[in-house]
C-alpha cells in the first residue's frame, strides 16, 4: 500500500527505525502520549505558542498539559522557563518545532535526561530542519509526529486528494 511505502521511505529518510501513518498529527501524538503511558495526574510540558490540538492530545489521555513560555526571538519553548516548570508530575516534554525552526538538540536533551523526561516532537511545521548542530528535526527525541495537512511543507492523502477533486468538476 501507498501508507506501507511513505512508512519505509519515512524511516529511511530520517534514519528511523519505524514510522507508521495515523489520520492526522493530533491523533499521532494522541498515540505518542498513550504509548509513552500518559494517565491521569501526569503533567506535560508544552511550549504556550502552539496550536490548541497539542494540549488536546495531551488533555486526551487525562494528562495535563503545562505552559512553558517561548523565547521571544525564535517562538521555540525558553529552556530556562521549562527548568522552572517542571515537578514530581512531569512525564514528558513536547517540542514543537514552529515556521521551520527546531528547537536546539543538546540543550533539550541534556534537560530531560536530568530529569528522566521523555521528548515528544511535533514536527508538523519543521520538516526537514536542523538545528544548530545538525540534528534533523524528530530524530532528537522519543516519538516524532509531522503531518501532511494542506498548509504544511508537504502534503497528501485526502488532504490533496479531495483539493484535487473540487478542481475537477
């Protein structure tokens, strides 16, 4: 199937293991939050610039998603206010990745390894960036999601398909 080659290519791409397709980013990182086992009482961090469906997925699984606020000259999340954030209740932290810029690898990682926190990349804005250092994004973290929605960087599916379609008739 066209899903099981993108699937492949994806990998390969991004020298990932897997990939798998879902309808949509919010419910890929729906997935992401529950395969990482977010429940009730559990807190993620979330840059406060983002789009609504990011606190969604998290509010999804009975998570609560916790407002970091963004460096005012990138609109990534401050890794200085995340440090401030975080608590006993923090399971992970959700990079987004916005207008193509990626969040810096070393700095984010070296703070959830501190504090034994997961990363979550929303990569649904940033596909094919790199940060300072190289790192392409959604290979920095845990679990990466993109999408395919029809005003990202590229699209398909029914997104493209049903544009097509209205040009037809």
């Amino acid at each position: 199937t066209y899903n099981s080659i993108l699937e492949k290519e994806w990998s390969k791409y991004h020298k990932l293991k897997y990939s798998i397709t879902v309808n949509s980013c919010t419910s890929a990182l729906h997935v992401a939050f529950l395969s990482i086992g977010c429940k009730v009482g559990d807190e993620v961090l979330v840059p406060s610039l983002t789009p609504v469906m990011t606190a969604n997925a998290i509010i999804f699984t009975g998570a609560t998603p916790v407002f970091v606020d963004v460096d005012e000259d990138t609109f990534l999340m401050d890794s200085k206010d995340l440090e401030r954030k975080i608590t006993k209740k923090s399971k992970a932290i959700l990079l987004v990745h916005m207008y193509g810029g990626i969040n810096n690898s070393k700095i984010f990682k070296k703070i959830s390894k501190k504090n034994s926190l997961l990363i979550v990349e929303d990569c649904a804005e940033s596909l094919g960036a790199k940060d300072e250092n190289g790192v392409i994004a959604g290979t920095m973290g845990d679990i990466a999601c993109w999408s395919f929605q029809g005003a990202k960087h590229l699209t398909c599916g029914a997104v493209s398909y049903t544009h097509l379609r209205a040009h037809e008739t």
